[in-house]
C-alpha cells in the first residue's frame, strides 16, 4: 500500500497483532513503528513519519520490535545508521502498550549494555531481553529494566535472532567477512541462551561474494526445522532437522 520505505522487523504479539519497523526516513515516510490487527486496520504508530529523533517525539531507524507477553510493553531497537557517523544513535526505547515512554535501555559505545547497530530482540523463557549488537559482535543479556547480565561473542557478527521454549538460540550471521570480522564464517548458530555456547553451525551456502549473504533472518519450527531468510539472495533457505 506505499506506507513503509524500508521494513526491517517484524514481530506478531500473543494478540496476534503484526508490528512492523521501518527503518528508513524519506520524503514524509518512515522512521516509525506501525502495530496492525491481524485483519490489517493501524492500531498504534510509535514515532513520526519521516522524521528521526529522540522518543516520545520521533525514533532513529528503528531495526526491530518486540511486545512483553506479560504486560505489553513494547521495546524497539534503534539503529540502522552508519556506525562511522559522529551521532550514531544506538539504544532500546520501551514503551507502554498506549505509546507512553518508559526508558531508554543502553547508548551508543562498546561496553557493557552499549550498542552499535541493536538489530534483533527476543526474550528467552525467563523474560531476559536477548539483543543482537551486530556491529559490536555479540549477543547481549539484559533485564527487561536495563541492567546488563552477560555477552556472547561465540555467534558472530548478529543480524538475526530466535529463541524457542527451551531457551535454544538461533543465530543469523550475513556480514562477516576478513576486513569486518576477521577469522568469522558467516552462517548460522545454534547454541544456548543460557550460557552462549554454541552446538551447531550452517554454513553460508554461498563460496564466496562481495556483498550480504547467509541468513540475516532466522527462525525454527516445533520440529527443530530451521528457516533463514536470505536478504542478498532474496530467498529463503529450510533446513530440516535429521
């Protein structure tokens, strides 16, 4: 219908309502987070259209959107923005489920609860938020307040992320290459949330290539089948489980 200019993420609360970010701002457009019903009917817009900021007036490339089963809550990741840029914004804005802002979770930088590039969100089965810091090679554990837990740099330079019931992550890798993340195959791991390491890896299933590629979406069914969704390719791969 023309509303987005570049949706990023994705995320069907337990309501079954589709929350989408747009990642982009241009010419009055995007830069926003739309929640629909699953009929399709705008429910709630956080952030205004083609304007970037600071919440609760506007939001900065938002990457991705997920709601607290418990309470609706919703946190978006902030950004999408180059990270050489001198006002790189890199932060987790929550809300209340009105559109209310509560805090702002991290900042930008490298250390403990500090973003470049916050790309995926997911809670695991105790309600931590599971965050990938893509740019800074890691997966983040945090409360849902802030409150830094741990970092796992075992999976890679992170786009995407899932976790099921059993708290077994699933890990995107589609950027790393020998001049952004030297020694890293790009591909997708699977491991523990509970204490990073990592017990399987697929790899890229391209050889080589000059731009993204391997998943930078994942997911995983009941079965233990795993889906990635190939931004570069522009395909989506299955891999079943023996």
């Amino acid at each position: 219908a023309g509303m987005f200019v570049w949706p990023h993420g994705i995320h069907v609360d337990r309501d079954g309502n589709v929350w989408v970010t747009d990642s982009r701002a241009e010419q009055g457009k995007g830069s926003v987070v739309v929640k629909f019903s699953p009929e399709g009917k705008v429910l709630l817009t956080l952030g205004k259209r083609g304007l970037q900021g600071n919440p609760p007036e506007a939001l900065t490339d938002p990457t991705d959107v997920l709601t607290d089963p418990g309470n609706g809550d919703v946190y978006v990741a902030e950004s999408h923005t180059d990270v050489a840029d001198p006002k790189l914004v890199g932060r987790i804005s929550v809300f209340d489920k009105t559109g209310k802002v509560l805090r702002v979770i991290g900042k930008t930088g490298t250390g403990p609860g500090e973003f470049r590039t916050p790309h995926a969100l997911e809670f695991d089965s105790q309600g931590k938020l599971i965050v990938a810091d893509r740019h800074n090679h890691r997966v983040q554990v945090l409360t849902k307040e802030g409150r830094f837990l741990a970092e796992y740099p075992e999976f890679g330079r992170v786009s995407g992320l899932a976790i099921d019931r059993n708290d077994v992550i699933y890990t995107a890798d589609s950027e790393s290459t020998e001049r952004v993340h030297p020694g890293w195959q790009r591909g997708i791991r699977i491991g523990s949330a509970k204490d990073g390491s990592v017990t399987a890896f697929i790899p890229d299933p391209v050889d080589k290539t000059t731009g993204t590629s391997a998943a930078e979406g994942v997911a995983a069914d009941a079965a233990g089948n795993i889906y990635g969704a190939e931004v570069g390719p522009k395909r989506m791969m299955k891999y079943v489980r023996n």
